[in-house]
C-alpha cells in the first residue's frame, strides 16, 4: 500500500495491515514501534501520541 500512497501516514498503514493480515495486539505493537515510532532518518525515537 505504501507505494501506492507514498504519502499515506505510516500510523494509517500500520492499523490498515492489523485489519487486513488480522494481526494480534502484539503484532500491531510491534508494528508500531518498528516503523512508527522512530522519525525516519534518526535512531531517536519519536513521541508517543
């Protein structure tokens, strides 16, 4: 989906593939804090919302 909406929010994605893939919490979570919790190009990591 990312690369048909390179724009889309990563948070967006990250719930989009919990529903489709039917992941666990856990899943999500891990999700979450692999590809949104870090801003892209810094180790630091981002604010939780």
């Amino acid at each position: 989906m990312r690369q048909s909406t390179p724009n889309a929010a990563m948070a967006k994605l990250v719930e989009m593939a919990g529903i489709q893939f039917d992941l666990s919490p856990a899943d999500e979570e891990f999700l979450w804090r692999t590809f949104v919790a870090k801003p892209e190009g810094t180790d630091e990591p981002a604010v939780e919302p």
